[in-house]
C-alpha cells in the first residue's frame, strides 16, 4: 500500500472518530440535562466544555421555543453534516 493511500485512510478514520466523539459529547451534555449523571474523572464538565463549542453559537441563533433547547440537534445534524462533506472532499483510496 502506497504512503499516500494511508495518509488518506488515517484521515479518513480521524474525521469518523473525532465527529463520533463530538456527537457523543454532545448526547451526554444533553442526557446531563435531563438525568443529573455522575461521571468519573471529570468526564462530564470535559463533554460541557467540548460541547458547548459547537453548541454556544447555536444557541445565539436559535433561542429555546416553549421551553425546549433544539440545539443539541442542529448541533449532531450540523457534526454530521460537516463530516459527511469532509468525507466526500477526500480523494478515494485506490
């Protein structure tokens, strides 16, 4: 196998998992809302603060209607849609 082409796959395999890591920090934050939830070593206020990066502008746009935050959906759909794009930017691995 070629260098670039495993230059390519470990791009590839970093995007997948630093969106799935993102997405499951922002299902946490939001689970955290509802259920409060005691994790170890400070694994909850590090999900917040990685979180509320993507989540804060969101907010600034979108403010809460009756009552219920949709910004952590716009926030996975948004992680999503960005990987998806980022993924599809790739040149294919021959």
């Amino acid at each position: 196998m070629c260098l670039q082409c495993l230059v390519l796959l470990y791009a590839e395999a970093f995007v997948n998992v630093l969106s799935g890591a993102l997405t499951l920090a922002i299902l946490i934050t939001s689970l955290s809302s509802w259920v409060p939830l005691r994790l170890p070593w400070g694994l909850g206020s590090f999900c917040y603060q990685v979180s509320e990066i993507v989540l804060r502008p969101i907010r600034r746009v979108l403010p809460p209607a009756s009552g219920i935050d949709y910004s952590p959906l716009v926030g996975i759909l948004a992680v999503q849609t960005v990987t998806y794009v980022v993924l599809r930017l790739l040149p294919p691995i021959v």
